[in-house]
C-alpha cells in the first residue's frame, strides 16, 4: 500500500479529492475526482504505484469502485455504483494478489457510463454512452451508445 495524501474539497453536495503518493521524498498526483452525495461509498483503488488515475471535469456518482490500473480520460461521467475490474479469474479464480494477473482499462474522454454498469478490462474510445446496468467485456473502438449484457453497440 503506497502512503496517500488524500486532500478534500468539500462543498454542499460534493468533495472534490487528489490523492497524493508520498513515498520517495516528492508528491506524486495517484488520482483526482469528485464524489456526488454526502454519505457516499465510492472508493478508489490506490493500493500500488500502478493506481488509478480520473482526468479533469469528470463526475464520479456514489458506490462506484474504481480499481489499480484504471485510467479515466477527461470529461467523463460515471454513474452510481459502476464497478471496474481489473481481475478476470483467468487462471480459474481469483489473482489472490498477484498483480501480475491483473489487467488495465482505459476510458477515453466525453464517456458517459450509466449506473450499474461492469466495466471488465478493457479500451473504450472517446464519445462513448454505456447503458444502465451493462456489462462490458470487450473493447469498444468505434464512439456511440453501448448496452446490454454483454454490452453491444444500440
Ligand atoms: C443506453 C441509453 C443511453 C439508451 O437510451 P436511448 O438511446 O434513449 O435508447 P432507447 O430507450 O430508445 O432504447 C433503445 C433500445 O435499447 C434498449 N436499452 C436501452 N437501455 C438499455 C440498457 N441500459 N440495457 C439494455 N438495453 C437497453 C431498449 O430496451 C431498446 O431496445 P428495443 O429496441 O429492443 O426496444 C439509456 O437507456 C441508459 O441506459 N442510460 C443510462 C442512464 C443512467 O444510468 N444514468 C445515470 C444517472 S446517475
């Protein structure tokens, strides 16, 4: 687990955060974003120096869990309670730490996720709708709207 500066910027109905890696002598930036609702359980994998990282002007709801190796571009909006993956099971079950196993996903910019959705590892091209509730297995290069289970373009 990395030593996390976590700075918060409360205001009525939101906390804007960066966290902070504080090892090394320096201040590295892990991970910036904002959390809508006050009795929020949004929580944010910052366990490695891999972390996650939340571009500018991005909206994070609550009971969202975004995970090591996440990148979220800028402008992107992701509902209540969207999941983010990083460990496929693929040796049959769980990576049970070793982070070798763990794969990375890459949200590109103006993507809007809705509420529920499982983001497995996986790209998503900038200008992307995902629908309520999806389940995202695979790369999604060409922007537009995606739902389902698996997630397939409408
Ligand atoms: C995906 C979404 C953007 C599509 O909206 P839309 O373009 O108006 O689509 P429509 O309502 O016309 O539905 C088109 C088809 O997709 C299906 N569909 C729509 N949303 C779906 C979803 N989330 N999962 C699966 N299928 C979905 C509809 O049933 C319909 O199917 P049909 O053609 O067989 O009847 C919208 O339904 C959605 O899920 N928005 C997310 C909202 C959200 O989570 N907001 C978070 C607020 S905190």
């Amino acid at each position: 687990m990395a030593d996390v500066i976590l700075v918060l910027n409360a205001g009525s109905s939101s906390i804007k955060f960066s966290v902070f890696d504080a090892t090394g002598g320096g201040l590295e930036l892990l991970l910036r974003g904002q959390i809508e609702g006050l009795y929020t359980a949004a929580r944010f994998g910052a366990t490695d120096r891999r972390g996650a990282s939340v571009g500018a002007r991005c909206k994070i709801q609550s009971h969202t869990f975004i995970c090591d190796g996440v990148t979220i571009g800028d402008g992107v909006f992701v509902g209540h309670g969207v999941m983010f993956v990083n460990d496929t099971f693929s040796t049959g079950g769980p990576a049970r730490g070793r982070k070798e196993l763990w794969r990375e996903t890459a949200i590109g910019n103006r993507v809007s996720i809705g509420s529920n959705a499982t983001i497995l590892p996986v790209k998503i091209v900038d200008d992307v709708v995902i629908g309520a509730g999806s389940v995202v297995t695979k790369d999604i290069t060409t922007s537009g709207t995606y739902a389902g289970n698996p997630a397939r373009r409408l």
